[in-house]
C-alpha cells in the first residue's frame, strides 16, 4: 500500500474531524476543505463593493463550522467559526517541520470575519511526549503567551485503530515537563471554550490602525466576506 502524502493525509483526516464534529454537535453545519475564493461572485460582488479587483484570498479553509441561532436563548445569534488543520508525523524517524505551522493561515482567516479562528495540530501517535512539547507546547506558548494572537490553539494526538482513528485532545502538564496531559477524545468534548474572539468583527482597531485611511475600509472588507460566506455556505454540501 501506497503512503499517503502529508498533504493527502492532513485532508483524510479534515473529513474525519468534520464527521466527528457533525456527529458530537448535530445541530451545526460542519464543511470541510472549502474553496470560497474560486468562487466568481465574490469577486463581482467585491468589485461592486469596492470599486477594485478582489485582492487574493486564502484558497482552502479546511474547517467551518456554522451554529445557527438557539431559540432557547434570548440574544442568541449566529456564529461561524473555522479551523486551520495541521499534521505532523515523522519521516525515517526524524521532524522536518516546524512548530509555527499553521500560524499565517489561521492569521489570514481572522479577515474572513469568523467569529473565532482555531488552529488545531495534529500529532502522529509516534510522537513522544518530549517531541510534543517540543512543537506543542512551544506553539501555544509562541501564539498567546509572547504575541497573545487572537486565535485558538488545540493540540491533537491521532491513533490509528484498526481501521479508523482516533483523536485525543491533549495538554502540557505546565508544572511536571514533559508530561502529556489527556483530556480525552473529541467527541467527549462537552463544549469548546472560544476564549479569543475574532476582534476584526468587532470594529477594533489598533491606535496606528485608527489613523490610517485603509482602516475604516479594512473593517468594512472583513464584514463584507463574512456576509458573503454566510450566504455562500447555504449553497454548499455538509461533510457526508
């Protein structure tokens, strides 16, 4: 049997994640692998807008996910969230990828105007517990505690069993190096803590940012593309 590509591999188990997903929370629409940019409306429709081309535009989201209003609570509104997945494994037993990877799209996401932004990274079981602290940990550490980047972090480790996977949540032990914690699978997962919202959809804006004339336009490009994927989603196929 041939092995798969890191590539082939990172969108086998997108779809994975996004049935997992469907199944945990059936309420949600869950898309996995979807190219809203190729579409040529958005560039009419951007055109029409903003009197310019369409800038370029991040080609593949791997993770969206749209919660529809709860009925049950007052001031409930909508949310669509979208996840960058990343997988590591080893090649002839050694790492050639870095720890940051994933960072700049999860980044470039936050101006689709989702109202959070998760970047997940998933470890091939072979990782020891060292390794994983070694990209991990040090990846959560570079997002929220030197440059506090607003965008959720989650580390995965995936286990083949038999013929399907699964795929543990799991933490650093921040007092005992290098011990793993396991907080368990995800379709155990009770909820998702988004602790760091979107705050382009917010209409903040940095000091510099504010005296900027492309600020105020900036903002008013964000709100354009999450209207835009809102509408755009409802033509789309859930993960089957």
């Amino acid at each position: 049997m041939i092995a798969l590509s890191t590539q082939a591999k990172e969108i086998q188990l997108t779809k994975e994640l996004a049935k997992r997903i469907k199944l945990r929370f059936p309420d949600f629409k869950v898309y996995a692998n979807k190219c809203p940019s190729r579409c040529r409306e958005i560039k009419v429709q951007w055109e029409h807008s903003f009197g310019e081309p369409c800038p370029p535009l991040q080609p593949e989201i791997d993770l969206i996910m749209y919660e529809p209003m709860d009925d049950n609570v007052q001031g409930s509104q909508e949310k669509v969230r979208a996840i960058e997945i990343k997988y590591y494994r080893k090649k002839q037993g050694s790492i050639n990828q870095s720890f940051y990877k994933g960072i700049e799209q999860a980044l470039a996401l936050l101006q689709w105007g989702f109202d959070n932004v998760a970047l997940w990274q998933l470890f091939d079981e072979s990782f020891s517990e060292e390794e994983l602290w070694d990209y991990g940990a040090r990846t959560w550490i570079y997002v929220h505690g030197r440059l506090d980047i607003p965008i959720e972090y989650t580390m995965f480790k995936v286990i083949k069993s038999n013929s399907a996977f699964k795929f543990e949540v799991i933490n650093p032990d921040w007092n005992n190096y290098p011990i793993i914690l396991n907080l368990g699978l995800i379709e155990e997962l009770k909820k998702w803590n988004h602790t760091h919202p979107n705050p382009f959809i917010n209409g903040e804006l940095p000091p510099k940012m504010k005296m900027h004339p492309l600020g105020a336009k900036s903002i008013r490009e964000t709100s354009f593309l999450r209207n835009f994927i809102i509408q755009w989603l409802k033509s789309q196929k859930e993960i089957s």
